[in-house]
C-alpha cells in the first residue's frame, strides 16, 4: 500500500519472489501490460525502461527518490 501511494501517476507493477531465470521470466510476463515502465521484483531489484537511456536514467532517479526512506536514528 505504501508502495502505491508512493509511485501515485507512475504505471508500475510488482513481481513476487520467483527463482531467477525461467520462472522469474515467467512472473514478469505475468505482470506486464502496456504502459509498465517500472518493475518491482521482490528480493531481485527495480527495473525500469523508457525510450532512450536518459530517460531511464531520468526514471530511475524519479523512482528512488520517491521509495527512499530518511536514515533511522540510531540511540
């Protein structure tokens, strides 16, 4: 819930834990739809496509800045 409300206006998708390769393949294809130009891949990482590499770059930066969390305060 946190995610979405984070990620609000961007099209995204989650993909739960699969074992990479061929299952993983398997989850993505599962979850895709036209419009998804960010993944989440549970225990795997972030993906991200856009047009040309400075407009994933631009993505991906958009994306981490929204998901980051401020640092814990340690006692």
């Amino acid at each position: 819930a946190q995610v979405a409300r984070r990620l609000d206006g961007l099209e995204w998708a989650y993909v739960p834990y699969r074992r990479p390769g061929l299952p993983l393949a398997q989850g993505i294809a599962e979850r895709l739809r036209p419009g998804v130009d960010v993944l989440i891949l549970a225990n795997h990482g972030l993906v991200v496509a856009a047009e040309t590499v400075a407009g994933a770059e631009a993505l991906l930066r958009r994306v981490t800045r929204l998901l980051a969390r401020p640092p814990r305060e340690v006692a």
